[in-house]
C-alpha cells in the first residue's frame, strides 16, 4: 500500500510541478501539493480536539490557494477525518491548525513562525529563507517547476513524523 502511495505522489506532483502551464496555475500546484503532504505526515495525538476532529489546513495570506485547496479536499477523508481548510485573518486563529501555509504576501513570515513555534504544525512557506527561519516545508521553483524541500530536524522538534516517501521526493532535507 505505502509503494502505491508513493508511486501515486511520485506521479501526481511531478506533473502537477509544472509553473508555467497555462491549464495549471501555481496556486493550483501549491495546493495539490498542500493536500498530498497530509498523506504523509503523522500529528501526535493531542495535536487534534478529538479522535473525530478535523484535519485544519490553513492559508495565511492568498485566498486563491484557499479556494483551490478547498475544491480538491471537498469530502474527502484522511484516517477517518475531515479535512477543513480556512482562511484565518490573523496568526492566533491559525494555531489549532495542523497545517499553516504562509504564503509570500504574508509580510511577517518570521514574526508569524515565532508565534507558532512549539507548536506541532507543519508550517509551509515560499521564499528563501523560510526553512532558516524555522518553516517545516517551502516550496521553491526550479526550472520552471515548483518543487520543495524540508527541514527535517524542525519537524522532528516539533514532533511530527515525515514518512520516508515525503523526505524521498524532496528537492532537498535538511536537518537531518
């Protein structure tokens, strides 16, 4: 099962990479990319309300990645739990999350992962930098595609565990 997994990831998000496709926008990847990492990563338990309790994806910053990553979540289930995606006005509604995207527009990436910091979320950025300042995952383009590395040794200190797959199709893992 986990070989079908990873060969599905392997196989969706090289094609989905693309930036410069017309019929595919960036924040449609960056999405489909935001999805695909829940598949991979384990919370501790206390990271959720409840057994029942959502799976929160929230996006700091551009609604359009909201919108898109809404479609593509929309009744789905991820190990018996919904997936929510929001769209929080300020960093202190973002918390309870399990994912933040902190899009580029965010002006305060830094002071924002400070405030989350210690908590078990996989924060996710897009500039350079962000994995330095303390970010879990950013998304980078290369070549025309979008791609992404990880810190390893942040989200290991913040107790999330990144399958083997994940870390694999990596640009880069650092931390490790």
């Amino acid at each position: 099962m986990k070989r079908i997994l990873t060969l599905a990831l392997i196989m969706l998000i090289p094609q989905a990479g693309r930036a410069d496709t017309a019929a595919v926008s960036e924040d449609q990847v960056k999405a489909a990319y935001l999805y695909n990492f829940v598949k991979f990563i384990e919370w501790p338990r206390e990271s959720f309300a409840s057994d029942s309790a959502p799976l929160r994806i929230c996006v700091l910053g551009r609604e359009s990645v909201s919108s898109i990553l809404h479609d593509i979540t929309k009744g789905k289930m991820l190990n018996g739990r919904s997936i929510q995606v929001e769209n929080p006005a300020q960093v202190s509604q973002a918390s309870p999350c399990q994912v933040v995207f902190i899009t580029g527009d965010n002006r305060d990436s830094r002071g924002t992962l400070e405030r989350l910091r210690g908590l078990s979320i996989v924060t996710v950025g897009e500039h350079d930098r962000f994995l330095e300042a303390g970010g879990v995952i950013n998304f980078a383009i290369e070549h025309e595609r979008v791609r992404f590395e990880i810190n390893a040794g942040v989200a290991r200190r913040a107790r999330l565990k990144i399958s083997a797959q994940l870390l694999s199709v990596a640009k880069s893992v650092k931390g490790e």
